[in-house]
C-alpha cells in the first residue's frame, strides 16, 4: 500500500486529484452562492442560456481537443508534441469563430420571447473561443505530464471563477456573471502560455507530420467530437427542452439546482480517468493489461460511488434544505433520480467510455452513442411534455444506464477476445 501511494504521489495522481476535489467544490459553492445573490427567475433565463452555449460548445475546435489528447499523449517527445498542437490551432481558431457565429444567428433567428434571455447569448457569443484555449493548455501540461501545473493553472481558473461570478452577480446581476467568466478565463489563459513559454515548450521546433497521420488525427478528431457530443446531450438536452418544451424558469431553476451536485460529482471519475488517461493510451495494444487495469478502476469506482448515492439518496430533504433553502425543496424528486444516475455514470459509464476511447474505438462510440442520442430527445421529449421536469430526470436515468450497459458489454467482450 505504501508503495501504491509512493507511486501515485510520484506520478502526480494527487495533484490532479486534490485540485480536482477542490476545484469542484468551489464550482459548488458557487452555485449555492449565485442561487441566493439573483432571484430564482433570473437563475433559471442564466441556466438556460449557459446550457444553451454549452450545446455549442461541443463542438468548439472540430473536435482537435480530443484528438491533441489521444495524438498528444502517444507522442514520442516534445517536438512531435508541439506539431500535433501547432496542427490543431490552425483549424481549431477559424472553427471557433464560425461557432460564434452559429450562436449569433440562431439567437437572432429563433423564436426567443424572453428578451433578457437574447442579451445574455449575444454577450455569451465568444465564450466558446475562450473555453477552447484555457483547454488547449490543459491538455497540453496533462500530455507532457506536467501535473502540477496542470492541476494549479485549472485551481487558478476555478478560484478566478468563483470570485469573479460572484462578484459580478452581487454588482450587476447575470450580466456580471458573464463578464467575470470572460476575465476568468482571459486570465487563465495568459498565466497558461506564460508558464508554457517559462518551461521553453514554445522554443520546441516542430517536424512535418505525414499526410497519413494528419488524416487519422483530423478523423480521431471530427468522429470523438460528434460521439462524445452526442454522449454529452444526456446532460444538456433536459434543461434546453425543459425550457423549450415548459416555458417556466421555475421549474427550470429547479431542475437546474437538482443537479448541481450530481453532475458536479462527476469530477471523481473524470478526474481519475483524467489522470490514467496517458497511460492506457500508451499501452492500448496490450489488451491483458488494460483488461486488468480497467477491472481494478472499475471496482474501485464502484464501492466509493455506491456509498456516495446512498448518502445523496437518503439525506435529500436536508441537503437541498440546507445548501439551496426551502423554495427549491420541489427539487428533492429530481435530485434523488439523478443522485442514482451519478453512481450508474461514475462506476460504469464514464470509465467505460474513456477506456474506449483510449483504445480508439471511437467508431463504435460514435454509432452507439448516435442510437442511443436519437432515443435520448425521443424519450426526453415524451417524459418531458407529460411529467415536466421528473420526466427529465428518469429520462437522464434510463439513458445512462442503457449507455454504461453497451459500452462494457463490449469492452469486455473486446478486451477478452484473443
């Protein structure tokens, strides 16, 4: 055991892990805090255009993140490293900017009655650009393994965040929240190429990557985004269609407030497969290894999540009371669904997905996840338009676990198979 955790502190599984914790508990906090600084009204039009620029966002770069991630973490050294990101900048930034327009036109296009809510995607519009570049140079330490400055540059980020949402909400409502996340992010990307430029990464020459590769890494690249797009829509589709379908910020906002922890808790699977990320890609040929490996993640996953929900489960009534107050207590039902819906996630389907992904396998996920995103809205919609925002939840439920249960029926099947 000693020597486990020698290992893991050397190879920096704490840092991340640590900033992560930390990190998605101060998210948390700040949700807690906005709830209470702007009315439960104007909660719901900002979680509603947020989702909304989120929708967008999957598709922020045409996909390279995923693609400098897997490229990035295979690469040999420095030089190759910084070939596959100088590649993936000449696509990301133009795509980023055509996003951008995409949110213009269809706020201006779409029926949006809610005037408040127009302004607040309008002054939203270039976010996407932001999010990508703070991204860019997350990946960028994680792949190099540089741990520490990966984990301090996303505390750094979520800290500037907290201070700077809050800040702006307590001066100038939702439209304060916006104009902190834009310099929280500018921020954090600056300190990002500084330390980057410190390091002399960006003094690396590059070398010429061969017209082969290039076509894998833009197909790695286009068919991981529009999978893990499609993936992601259990998590943004409830709260656009609940908008769309109810027309009530209410509602909204409660739906919205029942997964604040839920979702937030996502950071511990995330987190841990953020870190064994680059060592399952580097040994994705060794099917023995990672079958044993993925054995050992899932189980560990499985008995701490387990405990977690059963907590989030049979404390509901006190935890929504105590963090949000008694007007968002009409969220305990969704709050509870969605609370087993984690455990389902975080032991199954996100390990799952990931190692899948790792393998490249991302085929597979881009047909599963594309049958399984078409019965994602139908079912939504349905369970939406009769049961408002318990529909939602149940719909989120089912989705996750008929997701976890194709996805390691294969790998299992895959991984066994000589």
């Amino acid at each position: 055991m000693n020597e486990l955790l020698r290992m893991l502190r050397e190879k920096g599984f704490f840092y991340i892990f640590g900033a992560s914790t930390i990190n998605k508990i101060i998210q948390f906090c700040s949700g807690i805090f906005l709830v209470r600084f702007i009315s439960k009204n104007d909660f719901g039009v900002y979680s509603q255009a947020q989702n909304i620029i989120n929708i967008f966002v999957l598709f922020i770069g045409l996909g390279t993140n995923y693609a400098l991630m897997q490229f990035g973490s295979e690469s040999k050294d420095f030089n190759e490293r910084k070939s596959f990101f100088k590649l993936g900048l000449k696509v990301s930034i133009p795509f980023n900017f055509f996003i951008s327009f995409l949110i213009g036109v269809y706020t201006l296009s779409m029926n949006i009655s809610d005037g408040k809510l127009k302004v607040i995607l309008i002054s939203m519009i270039f976010l996407p650009m932001f999010i990508y570049f703070f991204e860019f140079f997350q990946i960028y330490f994680r792949t190099s393994l540089y741990n520490v400055e990966f984990s301090r540059l996303s505390m750094i980020n979520t800290i500037l965040m907290f201070c700077l949402s809050i800040l702006g909400a307590i001066s100038i409502g939702i439209f304060g929240i916006v104009f902190g996340n834009y310099v929280a992010y500018f921020i954090s990307i600056f300190i990002g190429a500084y330390w980057l430029y410190n390091k002399g990464r960006m003094e690396d020459s590059t070398i010429k990557i061969k017209n082969k590769t290039k076509k894998d890494f833009f197909n790695y690249s286009i068919i991981s985004m529009l999978s893990n797009s499609i993936s992601s829509f259990v998590y943004l589709i409830d709260i656009f269609l609940i908008g769309f379908l109810i027309s009530d910020s209410q509602v909204l906002a409660s739906y919205k407030t029942a997964t604040l922890i839920p979702f937030a808790l996502n950071f511990i699977p995330i987190s841990i497969m953020t870190f064994v990320y680059p060592y399952f890609a580097k040994n994705r040929d060794n099917k023995k290894w990672i079958l044993k490996m993925y054995k050992k993640l899932q189980f560990g996953l499985f008995v701490l999540n387990f405990f977690i929900m059963l907590v989030l489960v049979i404390f509901a009534p006190l935890i929504i009371n105590l963090l949000f107050g008694t007007i968002y207590m009409d969220s305990i039902p969704y709050f509870r669904i969605l609370s087993i819906g984690y455990f389902v996630a975080s032991a199954f389907r996100i390990p799952a997905g990931n190692v899948l992904s790792m393998i490249k396998k991302i085929k597979f996920l881009f047909i599963t996840n594309c049958i399984v995103g078409v019965i994602n809205i139908v079912l939504d919609f349905y369970l939406i338009k009769n049961y408002s925002a318990i529909g939602a939840s149940i719909s989120t439920l089912v989705i996750i676990t008929l997701t976890s249960l194709i996805y390691n029926i294969y790998i299992y099947t895959y991984l066994r198979r000589k």
